[in-house]
C-alpha cells in the first residue's frame, strides 16, 4: 500500500468529517447565531449544562438525607423513587440525543424534575436544620438557580435569546404540572396549588410587561418567605 494511496484516504475521510461536522452545526445551532461567535454561543450551552447537572446533584442529595432519615415504612417507597429517578434521566438521554424525540424528552424531564423538587421541599423537617448535607441541597440549588440566571442575562445581552409569544414555557408547565401531582399526595396540597397559581400570574405579569409587575413579584418574594 503507497504512501500516496494512504494520503488520499485520510484527506477523503477528512473531508467527510468536516462536511458532517457542518450538517451537525447547521442543525443544533439556530440561524441568527451562525454569524456569531461560536464559542461564546457554546460557553452559554455549557452554562446552562452546568445549572442542570448542579440540580440533579442537588436532588440525588435530598432523596439520599431523606432516605437516610426515614422511618421504616417510608425507606422502600423512597428507594423506589430514587431507582426510578436513575433509571429516568438516562432514559430522557436517549430519547433526546438518539431517538429524536426532544417533546416527550423536554416533557419527561421536567415533569419528573417537578415531582422531585416538590417531595424534597415537602420532605423538610426539623431535624434537617443543622444536617450538613441539607445545608449542601440548598447551596446547590441557590447556585443551580445563580447559573440559570446568569445564563439569560447574558443571552440577553449578546442578542442570543429566543424570544416567543408563549405565557409559559412548556418546561416551566411541565415542571409546575410534577409540582401538582407531587403535592397532591401530601395534606398542604390547598398551600401549594395556591402557591403555584400566584406563581403562574406572577410570570403572565412579568412577560405582559404590566405596570404593576415588579410590585407582584416583590410581594410574591415576600408572602412566600
């Protein structure tokens, strides 16, 4: 075999994977950011990547201290819970990356993302007041929610953002929906259907640009706490 013959091989197996490395990016990356810097545009993917995988730390350490303090009777039904949990995300994974299907992917994780932060926050108790690892669940999730917001500040800065004309995102119904169900099983499920509703208007308010938007989320804020 020549040396020329070889050459010619590793320049056609060159050119292949450049023109599939094209279609990939013509497809994952959206059309008014083809012009931008593409770098940036991936640091702010990584961001977001980043928040997500902070929050699945977060509620892999809930389940883990609530497991840990159980009574007898609750330790199977969390077991149960934290197997399906494995067993879910890397399913979405799949479905997402190679089955195509980014809806019923997008749906499944926040639905289930919803349930999961709606039992953990159900879940507190007293005794979880000096507990390290509960202390290590809320920073993570305060810094799962700093990445989040840092992440579109600066897509809105840049000009990256996908604007729409929806009132909620479908991740965000989603996430509400696995709050709904999760605390339709617990005796505050009144307290939290309330919550979630002034949680929706407060939202409209915000993407209605109403005047008296601000106000509603400062007051929000503040009854929550």
């Amino acid at each position: 075999m020549s040396v020329t013959y070889i050459c010619d091989a590793v320049r056609l197996r060159l050119h292949q994977f450049i023109a599939l490395l094209n279609i990939a990016l013509r497809y994952t990356i959206p059309e008014h950011i083809r012009i931008m810097d593409i770098k940036f545009y991936f640091t702010l993917k990584s961001i977001n990547y980043l928040s997500s995988v902070i929050l699945l730390s977060a509620i892999g350490t809930g389940l883990y201290t609530r497991f840990e303090h159980a009574d007898s009777e609750n330790h199977t039904s969390i077991l149960i819970l934290s197997i399906l949990t494995i067993l879910l995300y890397p399913t979405v994974f799949f479905i997402h990356y190679y089955a195509g299907m980014e809806k019923l992917s997008t749906a499944m994780y926040h639905l289930w993302t919803g349930c999961l932060l709606a039992f953990i926050s159900i879940t507190v108790l007293e005794r979880f007041a000096d507990n390290v690892q509960e202390t290590a669940l809320n920073i993570m999730v305060l810094v799962s929610l700093g990445l989040q917001t840092l992440h579109r500040i600066l897509e809105r800065l840049t000009g990256l953002a996908f604007y729409s004309n929806t009132v909620i995102k479908s991740s965000e119904f989603y996430e509400l929906l696995g709050v709904i169900i999760a605390g339709s099983v617990s005796n505050s499920f009144i307290s939290i259907f309330i919550l979630i509703i002034a949680f929706c208007i407060t939202i409209i308010a915000l993407r209605m640009k109403c005047l008296l938007a601000l106000f509603h989320i400062v007051l929000f804020c503040t009854v929550k706490i």
